[in-house]
C-alpha cells in the first residue's frame, strides 16, 4: 500500500510575485511554477536578468552538459560576489567595506567546486574527496544522535518549543563545525557567517547597513580561517582542514589557500544552512499529520523515503544557475551565448509528466529521483552528509518525540526572504517527550 500525505496549497500566483518576495508566495511558490510550466516552460525574465527552465526534462538535460552550460555564476546574481562587484565603485559605501568587497572579488576568481568547470572541477572534487572520506561520514551518527538526545532533553517542558532554535539549526551548525576544528566556544560566531553568506542568495536588493553588515562578516571569515590553515600546516590534528592540506593525488597541485577559503564558505553553507532548512521542512510536514508520525515510527526504513520526498517537495534550495558558453537551445527555445539561466528544481521535482499526483508526499519507493541535489558531474558533494544527518536526528526525535504538532495550527509560518533558499525562520511546536 503506498502511504500518501497532502501537501498545502499554494496561493495563485506569478513568478515575478515569488522575485518580488510576497510573503505566501515564498512560503509556497509552487503554483507559480506549475503556471511558468504550463504557460512558458524557458523564458527570459527581464526582473532576474535570466532564462528560467522549469520543466523536469529541460532542466536534466541542462544539469547533465557541463560542456555548453557553466557553473561560473553558479549562485547567481544576489550572490556575495555579485554584490562585490555592484557596491566596489560606488562612493556611498563605506571604504572599508569597499576593500572587503575587492577581497572577495579576488578571492572568488579562484573558481572552486560550485563554481568551476571542468577540467578544474574534477581536479578539486578529486583532491576534496581524498579528504572527505566515508569514514568521516560514518563516524558522525552516533555523535549526531547522541547531540540529539541533548538537545530533546532541553526541550520546553511548559510550553511551545521553537524546532529551528532547538533542533533543526544546531545539529548542521555543530556537525560542520566540528568538521572544520571549530571550537563551542565559536559557534554563535560561526552561525553569523554562515547567515552573512546566505543573506544576499534570493534577495535583489540590500540597504547599505546589511551590506556592511556581510562583509564585515565575510572578512571576519576569511581572517579565521587564513590563521587556521597557517596553524595547521605547522600542527596537523585529525580534522577535516588538516585532511585539505594534505590531500595530494598522482600529477595534481595540491590545493592553494584561495581555493581552500572558497570551499569553505561552499561547506559552511552547504552543511549548515540547507541542512537546517532541510531538517526543519521535515519536521513541519510531520507535524501536520499525525498518521504520518505514526507510520515511520512503526515502520523506521521508511525514513529514507521520507527525507527524499521532502527534499523533492520542499527542496532547501530551489533552483541552481548555469551559465550558456555558446548560443545553445533549451527545450527549443534559443538561448544566447553567455546567457544566464535559472533551473527552478523546485518545479522540476513537481513536473506532472514526471511524477504521479506531484504536490503529495509519497512513501513509496517507485518515485524517480529528485533534481534537489543536482544531477551529474556538479551533483551535491555533501548529500550523503545531509542525508545522514537528518536521518539520525529524526530517528531519535520520533523515538522520544509524540503528538507532534503545530504550536498554532492557524498561524502562518514564515519562511525567509529568498527566492532560492526556502527555509522556515521560527517554527513553533507541542509535543510529549519520553526520558533518553
């Protein structure tokens, strides 16, 4: 019998409503990309400066060329660098905040995972997973599961507890953290940057004060994580920024120190932020239906299905840029060289000609494979992390967590404002909790 759950239903609405950021289109924008789909599934939208694909064949097709379409502007352009590159002539902006930008600017030429091609991309992803071996992986569930038990113990016992604050943000936080050799007494400092990296993602406007605000955090970033290395290279300990500098493959540079600060910003974000986003949506689409609870605590091995149905329906991040190297069709619709292009994978994974009944969430195991993580050579290095984490956690959060449910079913949930990066900001909850 295949276990089927609902989904809420989307507002009617455009796309230029979703880059507008209205509030309950950004909480579900699905209905705006079912009527891109159906009404011009490649199209370019003057507002984002972008072609924007929407259908689950044309945006595959597109994932698996990295030889005519290129990662070089693989966040887009609210990106931190865009901003760099939009504030470095212009005199309102404070001069210090101005060098910081010129920093990342020379930073980011160092093309780096995300944002390379091939054959650089393969180089790095190589010299990356001679350092992020499956034995670091396997080692961090039981420490996921036992930050869990915890982080259930110091859930409120007289009221709402926030599942963000509580649960969903400090298992990526600590996890990539302790990856990265960063110490506790770090952590709220390490949040900051991660935000000031996300801030700009799916937002097309910022006032000077949140600028200067990224990039004082950005240079705070880079300054750490520069000292870090340097003490590294003389004192190896067996962490995962010692692991990078030493990481060596036959005929092959070992990675420079810009390449290295860049692919940490991609692991701090990618570990933290999403993962978050991820574990959050999780745990909201369970406290909408109880019966749903119920059959993964009966039946755990579902939990694999689980997560992929909602990273397919509530991806963290919901859509991925390209770049066109040559005049170049999609889905017969011309696309010029040099052009920038938006896949919506938040639409791909409900295209109709894909998935049967799309917008619910299906445990069977027969649904084809989400386009949340990518697809091909630039699929996500850390998806086998996410998935890991985010199975432990709730593994242990069914087994001590009952009656999970909505602090107020009535109220709205508020999510972020990002076009790109779909996250839930508070997200308050009842429950009854058994002893560890």
């Amino acid at each position: 019998m295949t276990e089927r759950a609902e989904t809420t239903t989307c507002p009617a609405a455009t796309f230029d409503d979703l880059l507008a950021l209205r509030p309950d289109v950004v909480r579900c924008p699905y209905s705006a990309y079912a009527a891109q789909r159906d009404s011009e599934p490649v199209t370019h939208n003057e507002q984002l400066g972008a072609w924007v694909v929407t259908r689950h064949e044309d945006v595959l097709d597109v994932l698996r060329d990295a030889t005519r379409f290129s990662n070089r502007m693989a966040s887009g352009p609210s990106s931190v660098s865009s901003i760099a590159q939009q504030i470095l002539q212009n005199d309102e902006i404070p001069e210090r905040t101005r060098r910081q930008a010129a920093r990342r600017i020379e930073l980011s030429k160092s093309r780096v995972l995300l944002f390379s091609d091939p054959p650089l991309h393969k180089r790095q992803r190589s010299l990356v997973n001679a350092a992020f071996t499956p034995r670091r992986v396997a080692e961090l569930d039981g420490a996921v599961k036992e930050l869990t038990n915890q982080l259930i113990d110091n859930f409120a016992s007289d009221g709402p507890t926030d599942i963000v604050a509580a649960f969903s943000m400090p298992i990526p936080m600590t996890v990539i953290a302790t990856l990265l050799g960063v110490p506790p007494s770090h952590m709220a400092t390490f949040k900051d940057w991660s935000n000031a990296f996300t801030r700009g993602v799916g937002a097309l406007s910022h006032d000077i004060d949140a600028i200067i605000e990224i990039f004082d955090q950005v240079d705070a970033f880079y300054d750490y994580f520069t000292e870090e290395l340097d003490h590294r290279r003389e004192h190896p300990v067996d962490d995962l920024l010692s692991d990078l500098l030493a990481a060596r493959l036959d005929g092959e540079a070992p990675l420079t120190l810009p390449e290295l600060l860049q692919m940490l910003v991609q692991f701090l974000v990618a570990g933290n932020e999403t993962t978050t986003n991820l574990l959050t949506s999780a745990v909201w689409t369970l406290a909408k239906d109880p019966q749903l609870q119920n059959t993964l605590r009966q039946d755990p091995s579902k939990l694999t299905n689980f997560l992929d149905e909602v990273l397919r329906l509530e991806p963290p991040v919901q859509g991925i840029w390209r770049v066109a190297v040559d005049d170049v069709e999609i889905g017969g619709t011309h696309v010029p060289a040099d052009g920038l292009i938006y896949l919506v994978t938040g639409s791909a994974n409900r295209d109709p000609e894909v998935y049967t009944q799309p917008d619910d969430l299906d445990l069977d195991e027969s649904r084809p494979r989400h386009l949340t993580f990518g697809r091909g050579e630039h699929s996500c290095l850390g998806m086998n992390l996410a998935k890991m984490e985010s199975k432990a956690a709730l593994t242990v959060l069914l087994e001590r967590c009952h009656d999970i449910a909505l602090a107020d079913p009535g109220q709205d949930v508020t999510f972020h404002r990002s076009f790109v990066l779909h996250g839930i900001e508070s997200l308050p909850l009842t429950m009854s909790t058994t002893s560890d």
